[in-house]
C-alpha cells in the first residue's frame, strides 16, 4: 500500500556519481574519510565507468588530481590534462554514460585556492579566463555537461562565451550557483588534495546564513546562459531547494556532499544508525525538496538497491 501511494520515488538515472582521477596506471586508493570511494588512475576510473553505465545510474562528474601544480593552474587547461584524458578513455569504452566535468581551479593551483591570488585574494576576472579556457579543453575532449563550481562572478557568461564562440554551443551548462562555505566539504579536500594552503573560501562562497542572497546568485546564473543549477550542500540547504524549485522553471540539482556522506558511514560503522535506511532517507529528502538530480557518493550502492 506504502509503494503504491508514496509521492516521492527515487530511480538511478537520477543520480551522478563524483569519481577522482589522478596519474598513475592500476591505482585504486581508498579514501581514508570516504570509505568506498576512491582515487582512481584512468584506466581503473574507465573500469568504474563501465559499471555505473551497467547500473543505469544517470552519469559521472570528474574531478582531477594533477601530476603537478602551479600557480597558474594550467594543469586544469591542458589539451593532455588528467581530466581531459580521462573523458577521452571513457568515450572509447562507454556508449551511453554522461560524462559531466568539474571546472575549477582548486586541485591544480599551488595555493589550494580557486582562481588566481593577488595580494593573498583572488582576482575575479583574471580567474574567469581561466575558467573559460578549462571549460572549452573539456567540451573539445568530450565532455557532455561542464560544472563550474569556483563561484566566481560572471563566470557562467564566461563559458558560455568561449563555447559558443568555438562551436560549442549545444553543451550545456550546470552552475553550482548557490554554494555555500561549508564545514561539510573536509573529506573532500582530502580526495582531491585541495585544501587552501592559506586563509579559507569564505570570499567567494557564500554566507549560510543568506538564502535571499543564494536566489539572486541563481537568478544572475540563469540570466548568463546556466541551463541547470545546483545548491550545494544539499541537506543543510533543503529549504533553498525547495525555493529554487518554486522560483525557476529549470532542472535543478543537489550536491550530497562528502561530509554529509562521511557522516552516515561514520556512524553506521559504529552501529549508531542503519546506512540503508540513512541513505535513503536523506536522497528522498532532497529529492522531495525539488532537486531532479542529485551529486552523490552514495549513486552506486543506491543503484543496485533500487535495481
């Protein structure tokens, strides 16, 4: 009666599942506060591929993890990056799998920070350049969706620019246009290797305390040519989801972030909670709340359960 009745239902082509990639070959390396979830070489990352196109899970995002960083972050804007070589080794051996790409600076810049730092802040325009052109290296790799998620203004025009301007312009974008600086993000500083060697991000991200401030950062986003847009985290912020789905008519995501993952398997492996039962009641939560898609480590597990 309950599964006839329910108003809320979750399936796997919902959901994306995050995977790092970083250099090496036969490397699977356990993340020590993301248990399950793992930094990946490619050709182990295309060998995880496989599966969740197997799944029926909706896609993957991929962020990258260089050999080597630099001030300028010009790894995240190589032709031969490890993101952009990544999406072309997917290609060759998956046929229906959404591969959606991470565009931000954070993993390949010295500093940890998002952009380029003058006098120990980052410069919002400069930065945008590059963003741009990491966007553009991704679309001509392969990718099916790009996702900046460095917050910086005007960047969504940015991209939107240099895609159209080289042929690109059928290539969605997804903004995280309402992300917050969050204490949720820890674990996934350690997956990618991208904590700020100084100071924090709380210049570029947003306040958790202004949800009027997030809609008009959503509104600004769609205004430059965003054709999704994402809140991020997701279960501290299930009342802007909700609010961004009453106000825009377009698809709206949601980013269970690593902490809010970390926390369940922490507590589920000290016997404090049920995992399954945790994890499905938080993807309906956010489901319920208005997000259509939802950014999770949690995809796969999810997947063969509701499978």
């Amino acid at each position: 009666m309950r599964a006839l009745v329910r108003e809320t239902r979750l399936h796997p082509a919902q959901f994306i599942l995050p995977l790092f990639v970083c250099p090496g070959e036969g490397v699977r390396r356990e993340i020590g506060s993301m248990p399950n979830n793992y930094q990946l070489s490619i050709d182990e990352l295309v060998k995880e591929c496989v599966e969740v196109q197997s799944l029926g899970i909706g896609g993957v995002i991929l962020f990258g993890l260089p050999e080597s960083k630099d001030e300028t972050a010009s790894g995240a804007y190589a032709d031969d990056g490890i993101v952009q070589r990544a999406i072309r080794a997917i290609r060759r051996e998956t046929s229906r799998l959404l591969v959606m790409t991470d565009v931000c600076n954070c993993e390949y810049t010295s500093h940890g920070h998002c952009g380029f730092v003058k006098d120990n802040d980052v410069d919002n325009d400069v930065t945008l350049q590059w963003l741009a052109k990491t966007a553009l290296s991704h679309a001509r790799a392969g990718a099916d969706i790009v996702a900046p998620s460095d917050m910086m203004d005007g960047r969504v025009g940015a991209i939107r620019q240099a895609l159209d301007a080289n042929g690109f312009e059928k290539i969605p974008i997804l903004s995280y246009a309402a992300k917050f600086a969050s204490v949720f993000y820890g674990p996934f500083r350690e997956a990618a290797e991208s904590a700020p060697q100084f100071g924090d991000r709380r210049s570029y991200q947003m306040d958790p305390a202004n949800g009027r401030e997030a809609m008009r950062e959503i509104e600004l986003d769609l205004e430059e040519g965003a054709d999704m847009i994402m809140v991020k985290p997701a279960l501290p912020y299930l009342d802007l989801i909700a609010e961004a789905r009453r106000r825009f008519n377009v698809p709206i995501a949601a980013y269970q972030v690593s902490g809010e993952y970390s926390m369940i398997m922490a507590a589920a492996r000290n016997g404090w909670i049920d995992c399954e039962r945790a994890m499905f009641e938080t993807l309906t939560s956010i489901t319920r709340a208005g997000a259509g898609t939802i950014l999770t480590y949690f995809a796969k597990p999810a997947a063969r359960l509701l499978g």
